[in-house]
C-alpha cells in the first residue's frame, strides 16, 4: 500500500488552514486577513450554491432593475451583491467597499470599520447566466493607509498597491483562484465537505501560448495596433501555426482559460468605447494582479496595467493580458519606436501632400516645408534617388501607402479637417482628443491612433 500518496490524499490544504500558513511568516498578523478572506470564501459559497439552484429556484430573470452601467440587473446579480457587502461589513475588517452593482462607494460605519478595502464584482458575467456558462466574482484588496474617516480616494489606488485579488468561477467546478502577492494558488470547492482544497498549487502561466481571447465582432472599431495583432495570431507570417480563437464573453472564464493554458485576453478599446468595457477596479486590476504573479503580463495599449491610477470608481480600461511573450507582441506593436508605426506623412488624409506643404508652409520656408517632405516620403522609400515625379503621383503613392497601414482606415474616421478659423491640423471627432501646442498652434490629437503625430 502506497501511505505516502495515501497521506497526501488525506492532508487536506484548505483555503483556511492555507492563509493561516501563509500568516504564520508574519508574527506581527493578528488574523484580520484570514477573517476577511473567511467571509469573502463564504459569500463564494453562498453564489456558488445560488447558481447551481438557478434554474431550478428561477433566480434567473430581470429584478426588474438597471444597475449604474445601464445594464439590466438579474436576480442573481442583485442577490450576490446582497451576500458580499453583507459579508464583508460583517466581517469587521473593511472600511470602503465598491461594487460593480452600487454606484456609490460604501463607507462602513465606525463600529463596524477595520483596516481593509475591498472592490469587487459580485457576478461576472451576469448576460450569461440565463444559459449555464461560467460566471464568476472576482475581487481586488487593498489596506487603508490611515485611521481618518475612510473615503472613496481609498481605493483610488493604483493596482501595484493592492495586497491580494482573486476570482471565484462557477462552472462545471467552483474554483477559488487567490494571490496574496506571493504566487498564484487555486482551490477547488470540494461539495461534500464544503471546503474549498488547494488543487492547483502555484500556478504559472505558460510563456507563450497558442489561444487568444476577444470580442472579434467588435473588430471594425477597433484601432490599428489591435487589428494588427488579431491578423497576426490569425496569418502568422513568422511560419508559426495560427493562433485559436476561444472566447465565452465571461471575463472570469476567459482568464481562468488564458490563466491555466496560455494565450492572451484582450479587451481593447474601440471607436464606440474609447475606455474599452472592463471595469479598471474590480476586473483589470485583480486580473491583472493574478496574471504577473503567475509570470504573465497586463497592458492597457499604454502602460502596464497595475500602474494605472483611477479617478473614479467605475472607470473602464483596455486590457491585453495573459503569457508575458503574448503580450510582448502587443508592446511591440504599439512602441512609439515600432517599425510599424506610420510617419506623420502617413497620417495625413489623401489629399495629404498639398495639405501638408501648406501646414508646413505656415510655420516654415516654403523651400524647408519641401525638403521636410522630401525626407519623410524618402524614409519610407516612396519615391527611388533618380525619381522626379509630380505632386499628383506624389499623393497618389502616398496615399496607396497609407492604406498598407491597418490603422488608417480607423483614423480617416476618426480625423476630420480642423474648423476653427485660421487652424490648419485636424480635429478628433471622439472628443477624447488631448490637445497640445505646436509653434503658435493648438494642434488636437487622437487618444491613441495619433500619438506619433507629435514627432
Ligand atoms: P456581463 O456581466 O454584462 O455579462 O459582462 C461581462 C463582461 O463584463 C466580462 O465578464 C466579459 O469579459 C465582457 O463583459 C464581455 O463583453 P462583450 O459581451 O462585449 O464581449
């Protein structure tokens, strides 16, 4: 008989007895996070057994009511909300709690107060219920760093400040996937014993993987960079095998698989979502907290995700998460250094060359504004040493250029002549537009499309 597989089958390591460990390297701890997690593993149980029964208990279905993003609330969404807040103030070890269901932050009352905040999102996922996929609740803490009265600035913290996060999943198993800031464990709820075990310990993502996430119907707003890299994971032109397309639309199970399998996330933002959809506090951040603890990357097309500060509560964020080498591809093609990233002669509307003569013409020597063009056309080999050619055939080439680039097509959209009287550059029609001065000129860029135009 083998005893030693024996005795490891029955040394259970449950999430309780797992943070205890993990609090016994800290003899400073009094225990308030193991109570806290005890509830949060609580309200996971509660959902978890409130799922499973929906069908048959017709928890699914309208409440009848809109939750501040504008969705229609399900019953299920409300309850859970009802089950965390409860939980958690009760626990005794929060200050300041946001979810995704309340539009206002809660400011727990004194005598209930402790030093934890928590943001979360009760049910992830919510449109899918109805169906029987995967949903989830996924959660993010930080510690208050004063004993004033607590305020939502709080939790108005970048991600690097969290102290832990995790998602639970309700799908075909409960599973609780937890980082304390030292690596990535996930547990399972085991139903007879209403224990959730540590089935997964230490995960790591794989380097690279061979999936990739995304809303692909959204793929006619998106910007160029994003459009770009679906192509490449579509028709690697590297002799790589293409990448596959999985995607539930439930951001706990969209992880969950890109977490355990390798492959990238993505939630980009588009023409009519310039922010993208996720919500930075209690969806990007806690992925991507889980995702660098367990060797990944997060990137919002900008900055490293947890870097990000939000201003409000319930702001949104692009996200491209997952294998660090997956999400390297990203950066590299949104890199201001990037090869890929077109000239500003190539930012320009067909009608370009002449437009940009005259913009340049306005702030230089008519013969500068030529050669400045010469050089930008030449860079880009549009025009061979021994050419002489006409502004016509000029346009014409540069214009053929511009449509090689992915992006343009977006831009063109996106950019429209400049109305005000005496201005000669473009205006965004997004409104997200950040305006700066060049020479004597307020010149408005695009959020992202555009940023090289300042060079
Ligand atoms: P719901 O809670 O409305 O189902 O939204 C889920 C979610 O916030 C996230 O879990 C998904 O990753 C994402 O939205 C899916 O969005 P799309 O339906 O636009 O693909």
């Amino acid at each position: 008989m083998d005893h030693e597989a024996d005795a490891y089958r029955t040394d259970l390591m449950t999430i309780t007895r797992f943070v205890l460990n993990e609090q016994s390297k800290y003899p400073e701890s009094r225990g308030d996070f193991t109570i806290l997690l005890s509830n949060i593993v609580l309200g996971c149980k509660f959902v978890c057994s409130a799922v499973n029964k929906a069908g048959l208990a017709k928890l699914i279905g309208l409440a009848g009511e809109t939750n501040i993003q504008g969705e229609e609330q399900k019953k299920l969404d409300v309850l859970s909300n009802d089950v965390f807040v409860k939980a958690l103030v009760s626990s005794g070890r929060t200050s300041v709690l946001v979810s995704e269901e309340d539009e206002e932050a809660t400011l727990v009352e004194s005598s209930k107060r402790g030093k934890y905040c928590v943001v979360f999102d009760p049910l992830d996922g919510s449109s899918n219920i109805d169906c029987g996929v995967s949903i989830g609740t996924i959660f993010g803490i930080y510690t208050m760093s004063h004993n004033d009265e607590p305020t939502t600035e709080d939790v108005l913290k970048p991600g690097n400040e969290m102290v832990a996060a995790g998602y639970c999943m309700y799908g075909s198993s409960c599973m609780l996937v937890l980082s304390t800031g030292t690596g990535v464990n996930g547990f399972t709820l085991d139903p007879s014993l209403g224990e959730f075990i540590l089935t997964h310990p230490d995960i790591k993502i794989p380097k690279k993987g061979n999936i990739y996430s995304v809303n692909e119907g959204n793929a006619q707003n998106w910007d160029g960079p994003t459009t770009k890299y679906v192509e490449k994971c579509k028709f690697p032109k590297d002799g790589s095998p293409a990448k596959s397309l999985r995607y539930v639309g439930s951001m706990v199970a969209d992880v969950h698989r890109t977490l355990l399998y390798g492959g990238i996330f993505l939630y980009p933002a588009d023409k009519k979502s310039p922010n993208g959809k996720l919500r930075v506090l209690y969806e990007v951040f806690p992925m991507s907290f889980l995702m660098e603890q367990a060797g990944g990357q997060a990137f919002t097309g900008k900055k490293r995700a947890l870097d990000l500060v939000p201003e409000k509560i319930h702001e949104r964020s692009p996200i491209f998460l997952g294998s660090y080498e997956d999400v390297e591809e990203i950066k590299a093609l949104d890199s201001p250094s990037s090869p890929t990233t077109p000239p500003l002669s190539l930012l320009l509307p067909d009608y370009n060359i002449l437009l940009s003569i005259l913009f340049l013409q306005t702030h230089f020597p008519i013969s500068d504004a030529i050669a400045e063009i010469d050089a930008m056309l030449a860079r880009n080999s549009l025009i061979g040493e021994d050419e002489e050619l006409m502004p016509s055939e000029i346009s014409r080439r540069v214009l053929m250029a511009q449509k090689r680039y992915i992006g343009y097509e977006t831009l063109r959209r996106d950019m429209v002549p400049c109305q005000k009287p005496g201005a000669s550059y473009y205006d965004c029609r997004s409104g997200q537009a950040n305006s700066y001065n060049r020479g004597c000129e307020t010149i408005t860029r695009c959020a992202r499309d555009t940023s090289d135009i300042t060079t």
